[in-house]
C-alpha cells in the first residue's frame, strides 16, 4: 500500500475572523490575518466593532455625535481593508458590530463558524479595544487565537 498523495491547500483555516479598530496593533493584525488568507486561500471575515457601553453615559447628542465619528472610522477602516484585499486576491467581508467588542467579536466567529482568530494586542486609547480583550478571547476561545503587538 502506498503512501496518501499530497494535497496542496486543504490545510489550514477556511475562515478567519480579525477584529480592527484602527489602532496600529489592530492594523497590524490585519496585515498578519490577511497573510493567512492569502497563502491558505481562506476567507478573510474584518470585524469593526463600534462600543456603546461609552455612549450610554453621553446625553442624545454627544452619543450621536459619537456614534457619526465611529460610524466614519468604521468606513474609512473598511476603504483601506477592501482596498488591500483587492490588491492581494483575497476574499473579505467587512462587518461593523455595535455593542460590547468580546461579545460581538465572539459572536460573529461563532455564527461565521471561523477557524482561526487574529487580533490585535490591547491599548489603552478610548476608541480602541478596551482592556484585556485579546486575553479574554484567549481563555474564552474555541478557535486558535493569534494576538498581534
């Protein structure tokens, strides 16, 4: 009996998630995710999660002041994220998400049904991801975690 044949792409994840806040750590994380798509011919899924908790303690019209600000990140992130993905051959999805950056960040890779996570290691900038997202996510997780400095 001989030995199996080697199959050529099958390894690898099918679906990776990246979440991006525009943060250089998060941005790099995109770099590093779309290298992945590319070399496993995965879909890339970018996830722009915009945090509400912020806006709940702002009167109506500083949280929508807010809210039209994150909404213009959110776009200007995608621009560049679809921009790049064109130039590279990959297939992406660009999602924004309101709500708290964990949850929605682990919903999306549970309803996508992901194989692999990238992200960006937390910062300390309001805007950005809050914490010790990147920790939570790896304990918490059931899909492999890549955590970008």
């Amino acid at each position: 009996m001989g030995s199996p044949g080697f199959e050529l792409g099958t390894d690898g994840p099918k679906r990776i998630l990246v979440g991006v806040d525009g943060s250089d750590s998060s941005m790099r994380a995109a770099a590093y995710a779309s290298g992945m798509a590319r070399r496993h011919g995965s879909t890339l899924i970018v996830v722009y999660v915009v945090p509400t908790s912020a806006l709940a303690a702002q009167s109506a019209l500083t949280a929508g002041a807010m809210l039209a600000t994150q909404a213009e990140i959110g776009k200007d992130i995608e621009e560049q994220v679809v921009a790049g993905m064109r130039r590279l051959g990959i297939t992406a999805e660009f999602v924004v998400r309101y709500g708290n950056p964990y949850r929605e960040l682990f919903d999306v890779a549970e309803q996508r049904q992901v194989e692999a996570v990238v992200i960006g290691s937390s910062t300390r900038s309001g805007r950005r991801f809050i914490g010790s997202l990147a920790g939570r996510l790896v304990r918490d997780a059931v899909w492999p975690i890549t955590v970008v400095p």
